[in-house]
C-alpha cells in the first residue's frame, strides 16, 4: 500500500483570527488526525490573501492526496470544491470560521472531533477509492449569476454606502495631526468602510480571475446558500466585524430588523415530486414550472443543505445529497415584530411552519431582481446582481464527515 498523503488548505484569515491563533489552533487539529492515523503525510497550504486558492497541480503534485481538507469556513470550502470539482477526491471540512455552516450540516460542530474523524477514515480506507466510498455526497447546485456593470468612473462607492449601516458597531477612528509628507493623503482620506470594501472588491476580483472583463455573466457551483435580502445583508455587511466572531450574526439581525430593507423579484421554479422508487427520495417534475409574479420581500433564501451556521438551520427538510434545492422566503409585508419572532425560530427549524413564510422544494430556480441586488453566495459577495439561476443536475463530490446525516422535519 502507497503512503497517504492529505493535503490541507488553511485559511490564514478565518473567523476574523490572528495567524498566531489559527497557527495555535491548526497545530491542535493536526495532532489529532496525526493520533488517529500515525502514518498520514500533511502537505499544508496556508492561503496569502483572500480568494488565494492552490492549483489543481500543487495539489496533485507529486501524487493525488487521499483527501483535501479545507481548515477555515464555507468560502474557504467553496474556492477549494470549485477548483477540485470533478476530480473525486473527497474533501474534509475542518470548521474554523464563523459561519461553518456546510459543517454543521454534516454535524461537524467542533474542529477537534472533525480532525478525529477524518484520521479515522482515513486509517480504515487503504486507498482514496475507499475513502469515497466511506464518504458523503453533497449535492452540487450549478449556479448562473448575471451582474449589473458598473457605471463609468464609479469604483466600489456604492458597495461602501451599502455597508455604512455597520459603522455604529465599529470603534470611533482617532484622528491624528499630519506632517508635511502626509498632507497630500489626508487631503483625500478614506472612511473605514470604503476601505473594508475596497478589499472586499479586491477579493471578489480574485476569485474571479477565470472570468472575462468583457461579461457580466458568471457560472460555478454553489454548495451552501444563495441568500438576497436581509440574510444577505447580515452574511456580507458584517463582515467588518468578524473580528468578534459569531456575535456578529446577533448584532445584524438586530439592526437589519430595524432596518428592514425590501426588494422586488420575480421568481420561477420547477417542481419536484416525493418518488419512493428514487434514491433520493425525490423527482424532479420537468414538464411543471411555476411563475411567481413580481412581488416586494424581506428575504430569499436558497439552500443547498440544513443549516447556513450551526444557529441558523433554515432548511431542516434538506439533506447534502437529494437532488432539491429548498427555497425561503418572507414577503416585505411582514411586520418588524413578526419577523423577529420568525428569526428566533430558525435555530429549531419551527420557522417553516410560521404564516409569513413560504417554504417549497424545487430542482431549477430563477430569480429576476429588479434593481440589481447584493447577493450572498456560500457566504461569498456578488455585487449588482440581476438574476440567479440555480440548478441540480446530479452532480455531486465526496465529503469526510463526521456523521451520518438524517433529515428531520
């Protein structure tokens, strides 16, 4: 039998941590899988800068790896799972971010018992066919995203108004006298949030490195969440606070619930059907599409799996592997109070049977938005998008987990 080799993508950056921390906390995760299985040989990446992710040849090179494991959150496993995507090698998820919600739907909720796990299976598979075999599957969605452009001579200005509302939750900046060199860059300084999001474009630009400058169109594979609206708003904005960790996600509730911003769309979606003769446990009714016309909502939400955080299980009829995509949403006329109460019941999933929610299964989605809107996918910023389209088509690839998955309603 040949040597093991696992290969591991580190987010230098997850959670909002010091490197010394993930560094500290990597060092924990790596004894464990090295206790569970001796004999395994670690090849680290830690990624250099947002969006950094290896290349298809670093990985394979000199070999390929019994599994990749991803050390960080659900962006860090959405670049690793775009990039190996049809390779069959499976993919680990070691949850180190803030949102880890790919993990906990796998039931992965500590990064320690994760590292356990994957040692584990890794010492009872002798090959990487046996590891597939010993694996999960996680549904693939084919996503299609087509993007307003930008104006002549706009940069990221707009981006930085959108997040201006998260302002109050950061330290007031201290002002400081220039000297004679200085002067010419205070003349013009720039705010906090422009600069947060100056980044963030930065990073969205890297990620996109495969995508014509020519077009406004783009195509991947989604493997947690598209969400528009509040959730969205919560997800994206936010992020100028991770340093906090998972509060985060407390404080934007709050203030987008008092904010309560709407938007219109226009959704379309084809139907599927409960079919005991189908493995999984579904049909997909091509010949039925329904049209919703456009209306005004608080919230879209599509879910590839159960939980978008290990707090926040939107979609607790999902399974990894069933070939739905589940869809939520809450209209616009929904009071502030009534939508408080419905984001208090996500936790327990009791949210699907609130009136003000709609809550359906379907195979092809397609979401019209009308102005251009800021999207979150898997947890990853999509500017000035005018439409989504989502698909599954069988596609699916290997997940180390740490438990079996049942679906409960």
């Amino acid at each position: 039998m040949g040597e093991k080799r696992l290969f591991v993508v580190i987010n230098s950056k997850c959670g909002g941590k010091s490197l010394r921390v993930i560094q500290k906390q990597w060092a924990e995760v790596k004894q464990c899988i090295l206790d569970a299985e001796p004999t395994l040989k670690i090849e680290e990446y830690w990624t250099q800068f947002p969006g950094d992710v290896p290349s298809r040849a670093a990985v394979f090179a000199p070999g390929v790896p019994v599994a990749v494991v991803c050390v960080g959150g659900d962006g860090t496993f959405h670049l690793v799972a775009n990039r190996l995507y049809g390779t069959e090698v499976p993919t680990a998820i070691v949850p180190l971010g803030t949102g880890n919600g790919l993990a906990a739907s796998f039931g992965v909720l500590d990064a320690r018992e994760a590292a356990r796990r994957i040692g584990s299976l890794a010492r009872e598979s002798a090959n990487r066919q046996e590891l597939c075999e010993r694996s999960e599957r996680l549904d693939a969605m084919h996503y299609e995203i087509h993007t307003a452009p930008l104006k002549r001579g706009r940069s990221t200005s707009r981006p930085a108004q959108e997040r201006r509302c998260c302002a109050w939750l950061l330290p007031a900046r201290i002002k400081r006298t220039f000297g004679t060199d200085e002067s010419a860059a205070a003349s013009s300084p720039k705010s906090h949030e422009q600069a947060v999001d100056d980044e963030s474009m930065s990073s969205e630009s890297a990620r996109s490195a495969s995508q014509s400058s020519l077009t406004d169109r783009w195509n991947g594979y989604a493997f947690l969440s598209v969400s528009i609206g509040m959730i969205a708003d919560i997800d994206i904005r936010t992020e100028c606070i991770r340093c906090i960790g998972d509060i985060r996600f407390d404080l934007g509730s709050i203030w987008y619930i008092l904010r309560k911003r709407t938007f219109s769309a226009v959704v379309e979606y084809r139907h599927v059907f409960q079919d005991s003769q189908s493995d999984l446990g579904w049909r997909p009714a091509d010949e039925l599409t329904e049209t919703i016309p456009l209306q005004e909502y608080a919230l879209i939400v599509v879910m590839n799996v159960s939980h978008a955080s290990p707090k926040a299980r939107f979609a607790p009829l999902a399974r990894p592997h069933d070939g739905c995509i589940d869809v939520i949403m809450v209209p616009a006329s929904v009071s502030r109070f009534r939508l408080i109460r419905y984001m208090l019941q996500i936790e327990s999933g009791e949210h699907i049977h609130d009136p003000c929610c709609r809550y359906f299964k379907c195979s092809w989605i397609r979401i019209q938005l009308d102005p251009p809107q800021l999207v979150s996918l898997d947890g990853e910023a999509r500017y000035r998008v005018r439409s989504v389209v989502l698909e599954q088509g069988g596609d699916h690839l290997p997940v180390v987990a740490a438990n079996r998955v049942a679906v409960s309603g």
